[in-house]
C-alpha cells in the first residue's frame, strides 16, 4: 500500500471519528441523552465505589490526581475560588427575598445594606469565577501535557516487538483521544462535581433553613422528576445505541463508495448506490425519530415541573404568609416565598450538568483504563544488570539451535479487554506454531546472507530475531560470540542498522533524514554519503538541494528517492551490522538501476541480513539460506545451491522461466 | 448572505410545518412570558391577604404551564421531524452529486475531505436549519414578549432591568467570535501532537536503531508545549468572558431591586411587580446568551454551506445527453484519435495519441512510471475526456453514446482490487445484480477463484470487506476478475493486474486470463515481462507519447527503450513473494 493511500486511509478515519463525536456531542448538548436523576445517583453510586475501591480503579485515580502533585498550589487556590464562586451564585435568590422583605417593611437602609451586599457577592462571584476558570484550565492543561509526555516517553521505551503487535493508531490515540477525554474528566468533570453538588446541597440547606415546613412541600416535587425520569430512561435506552449504529452505517457506506469510486464508475453502478444510500439514510431518520418523540416529551415534562414546584410555593407559603399574624413575620415570609422562587430556578441545573457528568466520568474512566493499559505494559526486554558491552562488534552472527513461536512470546500485547486488538505478527501465531524450528546457522563477519522463501517461511521472523525485536524460546542468537540477550542494548543497536522497506523518511529536510542517526556530522560527511549511495544527483537537483524539506513521510519524494535517502541514512550511521528489506514496489527502471549499486555500496565490508526479492541481490550474496515453514531446508552460494539441484534450484527454475515467459 | 439565503432554500419543502413550529414555539414562549407575571399577581394577594385570588391566580399558571407542555410538545415534534427530512435531504443531494461527478474529481480530492464535508459540515448545516433558527426566533420572541411586559408594568423599572441585554448580546457574540479562532487555533496545534505522535511511532524502528528517542522526545515536547500556550489563549477568553455574562445581568437586578425596592417603600410599585421584575431578569438571561450561540452556530452553518456548495456547484461535466444512442453493436474496435490529455491545465499526460487497435487483440501497454498508460486506458471507459482529439468504440465517438451502455461493455480489473463489504457472490455479481448462482461461479472458476472461495466459511455467502472476512491480495484480485468476466464485456482492461501475488498464484491467474481474454479486445497495463507475454502486440509509451509498438522480438531488436525495460524485467523485476500481507509486514522491519 502506498503512501498516499495510506494517508488517505487515515484521512478518512480521522474524518470518521470526528463524525462520531460531533454525533455524540449533539446528543450531549442538543438532545441531553439520559434520565437526569438516576444518572446523578449513578454518578455518586460509582464515586463511592470508587472511593471504597470495590473497583481497582483507585490506584489508577490516585494516580491520576499525583499528576497534579507539582501544581499543588494552584489546585488549592482553585478550590477555594470554586467554593467562595459556589457561595456567591448561592446568594442571590436570598438576598432579593431580603430585599423585598426590606421594601416590604419600608426599611430603605436596610434595602441599601442588601443591595450593597448584592452588588458585593455579584463581584465576589465575577472575580473568583475567572480566577477559578483560568486556574482549572492552567492546572488542567498541563497535567495533561506532562501526561502526554509521559505516554509519550512509556512508548518510547517499549521494544519494538511491542510495536510490531499494537496498531500504531490505537497507539497514537492513547495520546490524544484518550488523554482528551481525561482533559474533560479532570477540568470540566471535577469542577462541575464539586461546584454543582455544593450548589443542591446549598440549596437545600439555604431552603430548609429559611423555612423547614414550605422547604419539605417543595421537596415533595422530586418523586414526579424521579418517575419522568425513570419511564423515559426505560424507554430511550436503546433508541439512542440504535440512532449511532445508524448513522455509523450510512458513514461507512458513504466511506466505502468513495473508496471504491473507481470500481463504482467502471462497472456504471451509480443508480444502485444512491438507491442503497438512500435506504439506509432513511433507516437513520427512522431512528432517529424515535428519539425526537421521546425528547419533545420528556424535557417539556420537566418544564412542567418547574411550574409546578413554584405553583406550590406560592399556595403553600401564600397561605402561611397569611396565617401569620404580625405584618412583619408576614413580609418575613413573603421574602422567603420569593427567595424560594428564584432557588427553584437555580435548582435544575445542578441536577441536569451533574447528569451529564456520568458520561464524562464513564468516557474518562474508560479512557483512564486504556490508559494504564499502556503504562502497565512493563518494557519487555530490558537489559540484565551484568550486560556486556564489547565495544565495536566485528558482526559475526550465529543462530544456535533456535526455535521461536510467536504464540508462546512472553512479551505479549496490550489487553484485548482494553479494546486494543493485538495484531497477529504473523500467520502462525496461534498456538505453538514454530515459526522457526531448530535453526543453525553461521554468518561470518562480513558477509551477505540473503534469505528466500515463501510468504510465511519465517524469513522476517529470523531478521527480528537478530534484531533482537524478539528472544527465542530455545537456542540462543549470538553475535561476536555474545548471546543477545547478555548484550547491552546500546551496544547492539548503535551497531545495528536496519533498513525497512518503504524508505521511512522524518517530516524535515534531506540533511536531517540523512544525518538522523549522526547529528553531529559535518555537511560533507552527509553530502559524501549521499553520493556513495548515487543520491547526491537527484537531492542536488531538488529545489532546494539538501534543504529541501521531505514533507510528512516523505511523501513529496518518489519511493525509490525515499529508498536511497534510507540508504544513505544508514551508510552515514556505519552500522556493523545491517538487517535489510529489499522493496518489492514497482519503481522505474533509472531508479532501479541507482538503488542497486547503492545497494553494493551500502553492503560492502559488514555483515548483513537481507531479505531478498531481487535476483540480483540473491546470487550477489555471500550465502543463501531457504526458509521453509520455519526450517532452512538449504544454504550455500547461489552456485553450490545449483549444484545440489535442491529446493533453491527449483525455485530459482520457476523464476527464470517466469522472467522468461 | 448569498449562502444564508440557499441553505433556507433546503427549508423550502417543509415550509408549512415550518410555520406551524414556529407558531407553537411563540405561543409556548408567551406562556413563558405568562408566569412571571402570574407569580408577581400572586404575591401581590399574599401581601394584600387577599387569600381568596391566590388560589385562581396559581391555578392559571399551572394552566400555563401545561398549556406550555403542550405547545412545546407539539413543537418540538413538528421541529424534529424537519430537521430529521432535511438532513435526509441534504445527504442524499450531496451523495448523488458526488455520484455524477467525474473521476478526475475524485483525483484531486482527498477522501477525507470528502467524508468531512459530508458528516461535519453536514451536521452543522442541520443543526442550524433544523434547531438554530427556532432558538433564533425562540429567543428573540422570549426578549420581546419579556420588554413588552416589563415595560406594561413599569416602564422605568424596564429600562433599567433591559439595560445590560444589550452588552450582554454583545459580549456573547464577540466570546464566540474571538473564541473560535483560538479554539480552532488548538485543534490544529493538537493536530501537529497526533502528526508527531504518528510519525514516532510508525518510525520506531528507525528512532530506535539510530537511538534517537532523546531527539524525538524533544520534538514532541515542543509541540505539546505549543499546544498547552495555545490552550491558555483560550482559556484567558473564557475565564474573562464567562462570568462577564454572568455578572451583567446581576448588574441589572441589583439595578432593578433598588430602585424598585425603593417605589416599593414610597408605594409607587407593588412587591407583585419587584417580584415579577426579577422573575423576568431570571428569565432573560437564558435567551439572551442562546442568541449569542445561535449567531455562531448561523457563522459556522454558512461556512459549511460555503463548503458544500463548492461541492454542489460544480456541474458534471461528464454526463451523457438524456436521449444519448447507446453503444453500438461491434466487438470491441477501438481507436484513438490525436488525443491529448490534460489534467487541470498542467502538463500533458498524453500527447497526439493515435491508436487502433482490432476486435478481439489483446494490446500490453509498457512505458515506465508515469508514462500515460493508465491515463490511457482511463480514456476508453471514459472515466475521463480527452482534452483533444477523440476515442471511438465500434465506430462510435464515445462522448455521444449513452455513458452507462459504454461503461457495461467494459471492465476494469485494477492493480489494488477494489471490493465492497458484501458476500462473495454479490461482488462478483456487482455489474449485473440479476447473475445466477451457475453465471457466478463460472465466472469464478474461470478466475481461478472457486477453489478458495468454497474453502471459505460460508463460501460464495461469506461477507468480505472491512465488516468481514479479510481476503489475501492475490484471492482480492481474482474475486476482481471474476467480477470482470461475469460483465461479460466487449473490452477487458488489465492495469498491472497480477503484481500482488505469489508466483504460484500468478501462474494460475495467468491461466484463467488467458480464457477471460478469448473474444474481446483486451489492454494490458503491465510492468513486467510475465504479464506482457500474455499480448499479440506491445505498445510502448514515454511521457505520454507512444514510442513504438510491434511484437516483442520485433521490439528488442528495433526500440531501446523497451529493451532496456526487457532487460530489467528479466533481470530483477521478477519478485518472488508479492503477498500484500507479507509486504505490509516486512514494511515494518
């Protein structure tokens, strides 16, 4: 698969999940999905689990807030922000009950008073509002940054193996979706948690205070919440799983006919799409209407409540006022009744962001768990406390007796339970299936040994092995005499070059591709290397010379472009040893000619690995080894593997006929 | 505006429910309206112990409460409803646009762009037509019906308590208009982290054998940080903002409450309307912070509109004349005519091409990369127009032929087989829905694909594709020519069609396209010798030019070119394992 599709690939990926979560947020802000109230006690329901830790999420929490451990300062000046906020959104419904009480009594200083106290607790209110908002998002913000760093600096140190087994995108999105949706559960969850929670309970408090009696009357309102609630909960709970898979429908088909656009055009099935696109767009709106009966009921009905709350304050607390026999406990009461009107109004709200809290707390808490997933995942081949470290390696390898399965690798993937889905390395993974067997072999420092074999044969697998991506089950790989697993990771891999296939190349310019694993390099040594390889011509003749910027990947350069600059990158770095992949893709024929006396040049004087797809390449190399399902069935010089009229020479007649066909 | 304008035009249709929604929705915000007026009555009965008019006076407003429910109801059910047709309409509009459109479209548009516009841009568009003009209106009317009332009561008192409305729409609408860039500003900050991230990581293994994970760790700090100054752009915004929206109303109140505690104390006002006053305050300050969100919602629908009427405008310029003759019988002439192609007035990709090429031959186009070879054969499905000169099928040009009837007579069997999420059987059938189940796996064994496909789970019914099993490169490519020889068509077009399998598989495909070519006249674009053998003829093409064509020896002997590509081939064009799996492995180490 090539770049561009690759890119493309992602593209639509990317433009598919932001589809969804526009789609999730629409029901957040437009359609407000679940039953408020039981939310809420779900919400507090989790929490004390939480707190108990009948779940082992505890830790993981703890955790999370250590990461706020530096700002410590700042956390608790928000907190006391929040609380002095909390308190001045609180006093407002009181002080205008107050108020009316004072006009009522025909007490003007004392209205001043209040009024003065208004305007105080309105400031009070403005003031510690923008201290809290800025300081959660300052706090908030940086934790996540040092929470990607440290994802970041975990995967780094992860073998590659490890790599090899995990998607590079549910890796990347453990570093930006998910850490996003802790971003939501650390600023806006905990701040609505506390602020919200202080505000009902001030509430109540403030009500039962000024006046138990009409305080309870109004109370009695919440049962009716609580049944709408739970009847809508009950009805609406598939509706809305129905409406995603829906819309998740009509985005993969959308997906899929521009993808196969091409295939779509040839075979002129244009009618048949748009009928498809529209049956399914029409299953969408179906659904989608269950969920428009259910809401133009269900909020509507919570509206209604609302009157009917200040319905009975005013009957009750009317009457009481009136049952009341001196005029001033009776305007007393008239203040209370209209204090009482307006906390109603505030008292709605908590409810309803708190509610909201539950997704927040189930997507973060989701999100936490992938999370530590990852940071869990111990790096699997660190070095033994004793490892060797021989210096410049000479680059004589051997493989002693191996066997390797990849079902039996130790280093297994991230948890399936995760949602991360372990990318089977190969075919053979299942079970003990060798994917290779008793392997000996022996390549003198200095030579080329090029593997062959059919897919699966377990030619990649011997080049990780020696990589040392993987350890074997049984045998040992040497190199110089030192069994990998005593040698110091440094010292192998500063001495080891691989060089993948597609020329993976870093956004920045030729220079710095070229000098990655040397920064130090003087510009002649990276121009001398360029031209050792054949690719100082081309860079030269690109705009801006050895300037000129790659693009992502590389994508502004050719593939075989890309190659070579891989190939110079790795001459630079002067590796002892060199694992190589030759590149299967189609590139001219100019080109081809370039990469393969860069090729020569890159191999000259050190050992190296390569898997062979170019005849040349093969009868070049010092040694062939044929793989066959995990066994070398022969090895020798192309010439002595003829000779032995064996398996190689059978496979080299097929190819040659084949050419010659 | 222009876009404003054509976005209400998608509301054209629904007009009358429209208007009915509307209607419900100001009756619904008059009862609103209603109640702070009902509560201020009632607590002048309290205050006035006129213990009989509280009861009524309560009442009413529960009747305004459940006359608001029911209005509300049937509001949001005729709104939902609209808006719910309209993005059916919107989608379906934009897919069957982009189903007329021509391929060279496609070229030049990323996938993704595509798929945004037709789910984010969308989305935005709908909620606005579907939601945000009634919450327009809806708040408008609430602010107009509340000064109405205010002002009937005491026009001082509304004055003063109307005074922050309009600081406050303006404060909401500049946060939302100084907030977006800067959001915006993050996610794509936030976008430079994932670009890093993706690049590290599929580059682990370079990062690693050249142990730069120091260097990378720098990079991504650096972006990480980028993103964290960006974020506290934004929050500086809104922590200044938000509570500003809070204040300004309590402003107003404290306003209110003064003064009218005062003519209170004087007895110029009663409590019942201090009481009702503040209620309205309460009352406002939703809608007035809705509009500020509703003017920002209209911002982003238009320039989703501006994106999707990009899309929209641009007219086919591929469709065939509605009473178009269809293709010709014949068996497959084909002929070139001085043709030049031209993608967007940039270089040529083919230049004075002339070609005939006979019934029933099969031609191997060979050139290096870029060469025009697959621009050519491009040209005979017209999946694009030449710039100059003209193709003809069977004598007929093909720009005047009905284009489905020239397209149903040939098929396309392409180097990345493409197939949809659908059961083997109905991919092979996907040019004639109506093949039976015989036409189907005759079809596939001549394909050299029924051997494997029975071996599957549930055969010719197993589901494939990205919600099924996922098929092998080279078992893709046969499913693909299958698909090919059951259309039956008069011209078979092969571009590099077998590079994606072992040798063993190529042998066998080789094998089956031999049979699939009897009869119709085939085009070969090939890369290496293997595939060419299977030609009567080769054309060799440079730089979108033809260079020569004859049989092979006639060519090695005459046409350096070719055999400098001969050569090659011979040499080391010849992979021995092409399995796509295999590749994307090896891609790794």
């Amino acid at each position: 698969m090539s770049d561009r599709d690759r890119k493309l690939r992602e593209a639509e990926e990317r433009a598919q999940e932001e589809a969804l979560i526009a789609e999730e947020r629409e029901e957040e802000t437009y359609q407000a999905p679940d039953s408020r109230f039981r939310a809420v006690l779900m919400l507090f329901g989790s929490l004390w689990r939480l707190i108990r830790g009948e779940d082992n999420r505890w830790r993981k929490v703890r955790w999370l807030f250590s990461l706020l451990g530096p700002y410590r300062r700042q956390v608790i000046l928000m907190f006391v922000a929040l609380i002095l906020a909390t308190g001045a959104t609180l006093a407002p419904p009181f002080l205008v009950g107050k108020a009316v009480q004072a006009a009522l009594n025909g007490d003007s200083t004392a209205l001043e008073l209040i009024i003065g106290g208004f305007l105080l607790a309105a400031l009070v209110g403005w003031g510690t509002s923008y201290l809290q908002t800025y300081l959660v998002g300052w706090v908030g913000e940086r934790a996540l940054q040092d929470l990607r760093i440290r994802i970041f600096t975990h995967l780094q140190e992860m073998s590659i193996g490890f790599f090899t087994r995990n998607r590079p995108g549910v890796l990347i999105s453990r570093i930006t979706n998910d850490v996003d949706a802790l971003d939501q559960l650390i600023s806006t969850g905990v701040v609505t948690l506390f602020s919200s929670t202080l505000t009902l309970v001030g509430v109540v408090v403030i009500m039962l205070v000024a006046d138990v009696q009409l305080a309870l009357v109004v109370f009695l309102t919440l049962p009716l919440l609580a049944i709408a609630s739970l009847v809508f909960r009950i009805v609406a709970a598939s509706a809305y799983r129905i409406t995603r898979e829906r819309i998740a429908e009509v985005t993969a088909y959308l997906q899929e006919s521009l993808s196969g656009v091409r295939v779509v055009r040839s075979f002129a099935q244009e009618q048949r799409h748009v009928e498809r696109m529209g049956e399914l767009n029409e299953l969408n709106r179906q659904a989608n209407l269950k969920t428009v009966y259910l809401n133009a009921s269900y909020f509507p009905a919570v509206e209604l409540l609302s009157a009917i709350g200040t319905a009975v304050i005013l009957l009750y607390g009317g009457y009481q006022a009136l049952d009341l026999a001196t005029e001033s406990a009776r305007n007393a009461q008239i203040g209370i009744v209209v204090a009482f009107v307006g906390y109603l109004s505030t008292f709605f709200d908590p409810i309803q962001q708190l509610s909201n809290l539950y997704t927040t707390y189930q997507q973060g808490m989701a999100a936490l768990d992938k999370i530590f997933d990852l940071l869990d995942t111990e790096p699997d081949m660190v070095d033994k406390p004793d490892a060797i470290d021989p210096g410049r390696l000479r680059g004589e390898i051997e493989m002693d007796g191996v066997w390797f399965s990849y079902g039996l690798d130790k280093s297994a993937g991230l948890k399936r339970s995760s949602g991360l889905i372990e990318r089977g390395p190969d075919e053979e993974e299942d079970g003990a299936a060798w994917a290779l067997e008793d392997v000996s072999i022996h390549v003198p420092a200095g030579e080329t040994l090029a593997l062959v074999g059919e897919t699966g044969a377990g030619k990649s697998t011997f080049a990780k092995l020696v990589s040392r991506f993987y350890d074997p089950q049984r045998g040992r790989v040497l190199v110089d005499g030192h069994d990998l697993r005593d040698l110091s990771s440094t010292c192998l891999r500063s001495q080891l070059g691989i060089v993948p296939q597609e020329g993976f190349l870093f956004s920045g310019t030729v220079r710095e591709n070229i000098a990655f694993g040397r920064p130090d390099a003087s510009d002649e040594e990276i121009e001398a290397a360029a031209d050792a390889i054949g690719a100082g011509d081309f860079i030269r003749r690109m705009q801006n010379g050895f300037e000129t910027e790659v693009g992502e990947r590389g994508v502004s350069l050719s593939a075989g472009q890309r190659q070579l600059i891989a190939f110079a990158r790795a001459l630079l770095a002067e590796p002892r040893i060199l694992i190589l992949d030759e590149a299967t893709s189609n590139v001219d024929v100019r080109t081809e000619r370039t990469i393969e006396l860069g090729l020569e040049r890159l191999l000259e004087g050190r050992t190296a690995i390569v898997i062979a797809h170019r005849l040349s390449t093969i009868r070049n190399a010092g040694r062939i080894a044929v793989l066959e399902n995990g066994l070398i069935v022969e090895s020798g010089t192309h010439d002595e593997l003829i000779a032995a009229a064996g398996r190689y020479a059978e496979l080299y007649g097929t190819w040659a006929e084949l050419a010659a066909a | 505006m222009r876009t404003f304008m054509r976005l209400l035009g998608f509301l054209r249709p629904y007009r009358r429910p429209l208007i009915w929604s509307l209607l419900l929705a100001w009756l619904a915000m008059g009862m609103t309206v209603l109640i702070p007026l009902l509560i201020g009555g009632a607590v002048n009965a309290i205050e006035s112990e006129h213990r009989d008019r509280i009861l009524p006076l309560v009442l009413a407003l529960l009747g305004a409460g459940i006359l608001r429910l029911g209005l509300t109801v049937g509001r949001r059910l005729i709104a939902g409803k609209v808006s719910l047709a309209v993005e059916y309409d919107l989608r379906q509009v934009f897919y069957e646009h982009l189903q007329k459109l021509e391929l060279a479209f496609f070229d030049s548009q990323q996938t993704g762009q595509l798929m945004s516009r037709a789910t984010v841009d969308l989305q935005s568009i709908r909620f606005f037509l579907g939601y945000g003009l009634i919450w327009v209106s809806q708040s408008a009317l609430t602010i107009l019906f509340a000064a109405a009332a205010m002002l009937v009561l005491d026009p001082v008192l509304a004055l003063i308590a109307l005074a922050p409305v309009p600081f406050l729409v303006v404060t909401a609408t500049r946060y939302s208009r100084r907030n977006r860039p800067a959001e915006q500003e993050v996610q794509q900050r936030i976008g430079e982290v994932t670009a890093g991230a993706e690049e590290s990581i599929s580059g682990i293994r370079i990062v690693k054998a050249f142990a730069r994970e120091r260097h990378m760790l720098d990079r991504f700090r650096n972006s990480v940080n980028r993103v964290f100054e960006q974020s506290l752009v934004s929050t500086r915004l809104q922590a200044f903002y938000t509570p500003l929206m809070g204040f300004l109303p309590n402003l107003g109140l404290a306003a209110v409450l003064l003064v009218g505690g005062l003519q209170v104390i004087h007895g110029h006002t009663s409590v019942g309307h201090l009481t009702a006053f503040y209620a309205y305050v309460v009352l406002l300050s939703g809608p007035v912070r809705w509009l500020g969100m509703s003017l920002s919602m209209a911002q982003r629908a238009v320039a989703s509109g501006n994106r999707m009427f990009e899309i929209l405008d641009r007219e086919p310029s591929m469709e065939s004349a509605p009473d178009a003759p269809a293709l010709p019988e014949g068996h497959g002439q084909v002929s070139l005519q001085r043709v030049t192609l031209r993608y967007d007035g940039a270089e040529p990709t083919l230049t004075g091409i002339d070609l005939e090429v006979d019934p029933g031959r099969t031609v191997a186009l060979v050139g290096p990369t870029a060469s025009g070879k697959t621009s050519l054969v491009g040209l005979l499905a017209r999946l694009y127009d030449p710039s100059e000169g003209r193709v003809l099928i069977d004598g007929a040009d093909i720009r005047e032929v009905d284009l489905a009837s020239l397209r149903s007579e040939i098929a396309f069997v392409a180097d990345d087989s493409f197939l949809f999420s659908d059961t083997v059987a109905g991919n092979i059938a996907y040019a004639r829905p109506d093949a039976t189940q015989e036409q189907i796996e005759s079809a596939a064994r001549r394909a050299q694909a029924h051997d494997f496909v029975t071996r599957l789970p549930e055969g010719y019914e197993t589901v494939i594709g990205e919600r099924g099993l996922t098929l092998s490169g080279g078992q893709r490519q046969r499913i693909a020519i299958a698909r090919a020889l059951l259309a039956e068509p008069r011209i078979l077009i092969l571009d590099d069609a077998t590079s994606s399998v072992d040798a063993r598989t190529e042998a066998e495909i080789k094998k089956g396209l031999r049979e699939a070519m009897k009869g119709r006249t085939t085009f070969i674009v090939a890369h290496r010798l293997s595939t060419i053998s299977l030609a009567d003829e080769i054309v060799v093409m440079d730089r979108g030019r033809i260079v020569d064509r004859g049989t092979h020896e006639d060519l090695l002997e005459r046409c350096p070119l070719y055999e400098e590509i001969a050569e090659k081939g011979l040499e080391d064009s010849v992979y021995l394992q092409r399995d796509l799996d295999e590749r994307e492995e090896l891609a790794k180490l």
